[in-house]
C-alpha cells in the first residue's frame, strides 16, 4: 500500500483499529455510537415524493429511521438518453424539504463548476463511483467546507480508493466518508458485487467511517436488506439505500428501490444487530415542522 498519511493509519497486530473520525453531517454525526442512516430517491422527480419520504422516515413526523435524506439532481448516467435529473430545480425542492423536516442532504456533484451552488446549500457532497479518480473534482473538494460522501469506483482496489480520499484531504478537507457500493464482476445477477471484506479492511486501514451502499451494490430491491444487515454486522458506520414512496414508478433505479415501508422495516432490522457489534440505530429527535 501507498503511505495515506492523512487517511491512513497503522494496521499493524499492535495498533488500535477502533478509533475512527467522526464526520459532523448537519445535525447528526458519522462514525459515532449511532449508525448514519440515508434514505431517499436515486433522482429528485417532485415535492410530493420529498415530502412523502420525509414524513414517513424522517424524525418530525415519521419514526426517525433516516438521518439524512439522499437524492441525486445531477445524473451520470450511461446513455445520454436516459434523464440526466433536474438539477437547479431539484436542488430548490430538496432543500426545502431538508430545511422544514430538518433533515440534512446528500447530493452527488458531477463537476467542478457545481461545486459552488451545490455546497452553499447541500449537507454533504457525494461523489459518485464514475468520478472516483477524476483528481481536479477531488482536489476542488478539498478546498471546500463541506462533508464528502466518496464512493469506491466500478473496478477500483482498496489502495486507488484511499489514495483517492487521501486527494481530498491533502487539499484541505479532512470531512470524508468512504462508501463501499460493490465492485464489477463477471456474474450479472447482481448489479455488483458487495466486497464486505473491504469494509473491515477499510476499517482497519483508515480512521474514516465507512458506510455502504446496498442498493448499488444489489440491483435488486429484495437482496438490499439482508447486504444492510451484513455490511452492520461487519463493522459498517451506516447505509445509505435508495428508497421510493411508488418504487415501480421512479424514473431512476427502480427495480433497486425499497418501498418506505420496506425501509422502515429495514432500520428496525438493524436494532439487534446493532447492538450485538456495540453501535446503536439513532433514537428520532423530533422538532416542530413548518407547515
């Protein structure tokens, strides 16, 4: 491995592999006690759906299963056919939702020149798997103030993806989270395939919290609650899992996509299992929504 002196820790039989950074992500924390649960749409399409995810999930007036919602208003996506997402006008939507649900967001930003609109309002900026080693994107998010969500490359090694998130934090951004979302294989059951083993080996060769992305990693809504429970069971910070109020309707990602009440089921899921590796699913802080 290449040294990762800002990333990177000793991982060698005598050193501490449990010590991990926290990531402050609007109200809530990642790589605390509590798990980093994100929910949400794989595209922004409307207020309603934002608002129905909201209520039934967030902490106000759902049961505090997600502390974070996630949807993407920007769209890499394979043909230059398929819908590319809103985006000013869904950043507009979700924020608003974020704001009254106090419910803080993650949005994928694409390109350099989004940067500035995007983390002015967006709690945290993901970087999606295409853009892993696009070095001048990582190294601009290095200058900004904001939380990054790094998602590991289609076909990237455990080093490319540490050096990766040693770009940013060279550049001045120590506020990383790693995110595991399955790798390419030969097999096309699944979408991806989900490397657990990276997630303990992430672990214990970096301070960062890692989470995952079961839905990516699946491509297959009825596989992504038992790759939750594992990737907890393995020592996951969180998930972030694509969830829908009308799944067979979404514009983006549908057969991946949970129905809200599937999602909710899953964070219950998760309480045991939780517990058992010493963690715990977030209690719901509730605060007075604007009406």
């Amino acid at each position: 491995m290449k040294p990762a002196p800002l990333v990177g820790r000793n991982s060698g039989r005598n050193s501490s592999t449990t010590q991990t950074t926290t990531v402050q992500v609007g109200n809530t924390t990642v790589g605390g006690t509590d798990l980093f649960i994100v929910g949400g749409p794989c595209a922004v399409e409307s207020a309603a759906q934002l608002e129905a995810i909201a209520n039934h999930l967030g902490p106000n007036r759902g049961n505090g299963h997600i502390q974070a919602l996630r949807g993407g208003i920007y769209k890499p996506r394979t043909s230059p056919y398929d819908f590319q997402g809103m985006g000013q006008d869904g950043l507009s939507l979700i924020l608003n939702v974020s704001q009254r649900h106090q419910l803080p967001f993650v949005t994928e930003v694409m390109a350099i020149d989004q940067i500035e609109s995007l983390s002015a309002h967006a709690d945290m900026l993901q970087v999606g798997s295409r853009n892993m080693q696009n070095f001048d994107l990582l190294k601009a998010l290095g200058k900004v103030n904001k939380p990054v969500l790094l998602k590991r490359g289609l076909a990237a090694t455990i080093e490319e993806f540490i050096m990766a998130a040693e770009y940013i934090a060279s550049h001045g951004n120590p506020n990383i989270v790693l995110c595991e979302r399955g790798i390419r294989s030969f097999d096309n059951y699944t979408r991806n395939v989900l490397d657990i083993g990276a997630v303990v080996a992430l672990k214990q060769l970096t301070h960062l919290p890692v989470i995952v992305d079961p839905s990516h990693a699946a491509g297959r809504w009825e596989l992504v609650a038992s790759l939750s429970r594992a990737a907890i069971a393995a020592g996951a910070d969180g998930l972030i899992v694509e969830c829908h109020p009308d799944p067979d309707q979404a514009i983006s990602d549908a057969q991946q996509t949970l129905t809200l009440e599937a999602m909710a089921e899953l964070v219950e899921s998760l309480k045991p299992i939780a517990t058992a590796v010493g963690r715990r699913v977030a209690e719901p802080q509730r605060q007075l929504v604007a009406a």
